[in-house]
C-alpha cells in the first residue's frame, strides 16, 4: 500500500529548501536563494509557510548593516522529511518473485 505523500512537501520550491537543510541544518537566506534558484520574495513565501507548518526556524539579525536571516531545520522538520522520503520509497515497485 502506497504511503500518503505530504500536501505541503509536492512543492518543489519547499522540498528543495527542506532538503537543503536536512544537509545542512541551517543557511542563511541568500545562500538557499542561491542553491535553488527562485526570486526572494517567491523563497520568503515559501518559508513563511514551511515555518508557519513548524518545519524550519527563522532568526532575522544584522552582520554588519545588513539584515541576516538564517533559516534551521526543527526536529518536527526532519521528521517530515524523512517520513517524505519513506512515503516516496514505498513507491517503488517491488519485484515479482
């Protein structure tokens, strides 16, 4: 029996930025920009909802005069991921004995 995929997850924009950060615990916002390629304001949409779902953390600082924000992934965020990529595994198919 196939495994009930995450509504919120089908996003490639959030999937990308959760995997993102299942490697690397935390980035800041302009290098996750970077790595996947979308506008900011297309990224601060979908963090906004990745964090209104308790999936990441947002901390907004300064470095210098510029604003920093760094994005974490909780512990609720790693476990949708995997429960993610488990859901996705149990599509394969299996092999005909």
């Amino acid at each position: 029996m196939f495994k009930q995929l995450d509504p919120l997850l089908l996003s490639q924009a959030r999937l990308s930025i959760l995997s993102l950060l299942y490697q690397q615990k935390e980035a800041e916002f302009t290098f996750i920009k970077g790595k996947i390629k979308i506008t900011a304001g297309n990224l601060s949409i979908q963090l906004s909802k990745l964090r209104g779902a308790g999936l990441i953390e947002i901390t907004k600082q300064f470095k210098g005069n510029y604003p920093l924000t760094i994005c974490k992934i909780t512990s609720e965020g790693l476990l949708a991921f995997e429960q993610f990529i488990d859901a996705i595994n149990s599509y394969k198919p299996t092999p005909e004995l």
